[in-house]
C-alpha cells in the first residue's frame, strides 16, 4: 500500500512526493531531523522531540516551517492517514531551494523544505532482539565536531553500521581520544556495580531525547547515575551495558568488541529501565 507522506503543506502519495534537484538538503546536507516514536496510535516524547528540533534549527541559523502545534497536527493526521499503530514519524527540514547550487546560504526569505513520512512497525515495543541484547564492535569516531546538532550528515554513522554489518553484530560505538562518546544512533551506557554510567552533554554527542527521559526516570527510581566518559576496556569489565534511542527505547548490550558482558544476557538494570521507560512514556503519549 502506497504511504500518503507530508511535503511542504501538501498530503501526497510517496510516488508523487517531490524536491528539488537543487534543495540544499540533496546538495549539501544542509538539514536537520527527528524521529517520533508511535505506540498504541500515540506519539512518544513528543515536545521533547520538538524541542530539539527547534535546537538544531537555530544552532544552524534555519527558520522553522511552521509552529510546534502545527507539527503535532502534521503527525497526527499522517497517524491517522497510514492506520499507523507502532512505528515511527521521520520529520526533516532543509534549507530550501535557493534555485542553484552555492555554498553561500540562500536569502533569508527562502522557503525551508519541510517533509514528514511514517514507517509501520508493528510491535515496535515488542522487539524480540530487546530479549537477547546486541552485539557491538568499537570504531573511531570520525564524524565532524556538533554532533548535538541532529543533522541529515549521516554518511559516516552509515559506514560504522556497515562496518558492523560486516564483522557480523549489531551496532558500532565510537571512540574518540580513547572514550566511548555514543553508539551510531544511540547514547550508550555501561552498568557497574548497579551504578549507571554514560558521558555527559556537550557537542560531542547527540542530547537523546529518550536519554533524558530515561535518566530521570532512573533517578526517580533511586537508581545512581554517573555521566562521564568512559573507555571501552571499562565497558567490557561492565556488568551490563545499553543504548537508548527514540526507535529501540532501552535496549541492551551484551558484547562489546568480543567481550560478553556478564552472563551474555539482558542485565537487570536495563531491563527494568525498558519497562519504566515504556510504561511511563505510554502515560504521556499523546
């Protein structure tokens, strides 16, 4: 079945969805963008995922294309559109089309593309793997300096995928000046004893929406939490070890780099952080 997506105040069929040859998201990845998770018919962390949006768009000095509530009615309706239960909203927005290639941005009154479309996922909340845990290898992280700008640059996440595709596990987790910074799409966390560690905000990683959410849920659930960097010899004498993400929630680790971590399955502590996480989230689903 043909998706119905959103492109620039328009609900058209994905076949008849077009952009610009010459938009600057195409030409120069001059964009940003978020994934809206979609539980039960419902959005999760949805202001926070604005809010961050609305970050991104003024670090890289980009107008918004239109107003929060404006957005939440976008979602809604392609929700309701696509007969999405579980799954996920991509949203992106560009700098438009200033009718040629240059490096230059274009004038200030130039319209930003904005463009959303849903991906089905039936029992998103559900993944079989969040049982078993993944597997991951350690890369250098080679990406360019404001990774707490979510921004469409994504070739060399891409490759680190890749390279874990072909060392046969699930994800990468970079390293930088020997310490782990995040996963390739995830804030990474390792477990030791019962004390929850991951690095601290800065432009070093992507400021997770779902990791604030489940930190503050770990707090409240008088779990210690410490953010600061940590190695990846540290990771693999963890206990236990997880990433989050607005697509995985809270997912466990249990290999790093050939090591198992603990038994080789799920740890506790992830596992209780998944149900807090999820069942809280679901509260305020809207």
């Amino acid at each position: 079945m043909t998706r119905t997506v959103y492109l620039n105040g328009d609900y058209l069929p994905e076949t008849e969805a077009k952009v610009s040859i010459f938009d600057r998201g195409f030409l120069m990845s001059d964009g940003v963008y978020e994934v809206t998770s979609v539980l039960g018919g419902k959005l999760i962390d949805f202001a926070g995922h604005c809010a961050r949006l609305g970050r991104s768009l003024s670090e890289l000095g980009m107008p918004a294309p239109c107003s929060d509530a404006e957005l939440l009615a976008i979602h809604r309706e392609l929700v309701q559109l696509n007969d999405i239960t579980d799954g996920m909203i991509y949203l992106q927005v560009t700098r438009g089309n200033p009718g040629d290639r240059d490096f230059a941005y274009p004038p200030a009154d130039t319209k930003p593309t904005l463009v959303l479309f849903t991906q089905n996922k039936p029992g998103l909340a559900d993944a079989p793997a969040a049982k078993t845990g993944w597997k991951v290898i350690s890369v250098a992280d080679e990406r360019w300096g404001r990774r707490d700008i979510k921004t469409t640059q994504l070739l060399y996440p891409s490759m680190a995928k890749m390279m874990a595709k072909a060392a046969h596990v699930d994800d990468a987790w970079f390293v930088e000046d020997g310490m782990v910074t995040e996963g390739t799409s995830n804030n990474a966390y390792i477990v030791k004893d019962g004390k929850i560690i991951t690095r601290q905000l800065s432009n070093d990683i992507l400021h997770g929406i779902t990791r604030a959410a489940v930190l503050r849920f770990a707090r409240e659930a008088q779990m210690e939490v410490e953010e600061r960097p940590f190695t990846i010899a540290e990771a693999q004498a963890a206990d236990e070890a997880f990433i989050t993400s607005a697509s995985t929630f809270v997912f466990p680790v249990v290999e790093i780099d050939g090591t198992t971590l603990g038994t080789g399955t799920p740890g506790p502590v992830a596992k209780r952080l998944r149900e807090i996480y999820l069942d809280e989230s679901l509260k305020t689903a809207i």
